[in-house]
C-alpha cells in the first residue's frame, strides 16, 4: 500500500490547499503569467475573497487586461479606468478573456469576483498592447 503525504490521511484526496494552488496554476498558465514576455502586473487569488487591485500603469499607454478562471461557475471581471467600466464574465475551465484599456491613467482598478456559487482560484495579468 503506497504512503500518504503529509495530512492526506489517506482519504479525500488532496487537501483545500493542494487543490487551490494546482487551480492557480491552472488560472495562471491560461493568462499567460508562466510564459516569457513583459509583464506589467499579475496575480491569482481565490474566488472566494475576489481579485482587489489598483496596479500602476503609464498614463497614456495601452494594455491588455487577460483573466482566466480555474474551478467550477463563473467569474466577473471588471477593468475600470478614468471613469469607463468594463465587465465580462469568466466561465471557469474556459478560454480566458481579454480587455483592452486605452490611454491609462496611471492606475487602473481590477476586480474579479465569483458568479453566484462559484468556486476556484482567478489570475489576471496585464501586459503592453500592441495592435
């Protein structure tokens, strides 16, 4: 009979932890956070708390906002900049979703949120828009 690792027990399979950082990776790897390439701003977090951010930009530029969602439901993603909202929703498992903001400000704000009863782990990542 093979050994269990630590607080596997044996029974249940892997623990909340384990499943959220393999759903993490998964979220991450589908917005690109693991590839090479610039990079101005990343992050994951369970859906449960949501994603808060206000990442610093240069004012003026253009990027492109990508989220990805990696667990069960679906997710919201907001990008907010001088004034405009824009929102998408996320389904988990599925393709990731990209916004483009435009003459940024020099922050924006990101907000990802569970839809209803979702569950999992969301990463977003913003990266220089090049038409």
């Amino acid at each position: 009979m093979a050994a269990t690792g630590p607080g596997g027990g044996g029974r249940g399979g892997p623990s909340q932890e384990e499943r959220d950082e393999k759903l993490g990776r998964e979220a991450e790897a589908a917005v690109g956070t693991t590839a090479d390439g610039p990079e101005l701003g990343a992050g994951a977090g369970r859906l449960a708390e949501g994603i808060h951010t206000q990442p610093l930009l240069t004012p003026g530029e253009s990027y492109k906002v990508s989220f990805a969602c990696a667990g069960s439901g679906a997710a919201e993603a907001t990008a907010q900049s001088k004034g405009a909202t824009e929102v998408k929703k996320v389904e988990c498992g599925g393709a990731p979703v990209h916004m483009r903001v435009h003459d940024a400000p020099s922050r924006v704000t990101i907000d990802v949120t569970a839809v209803g009863e979702a569950s999992g782990m969301a990463a977003y990542r913003i990266a220089e828009f090049t038409p």
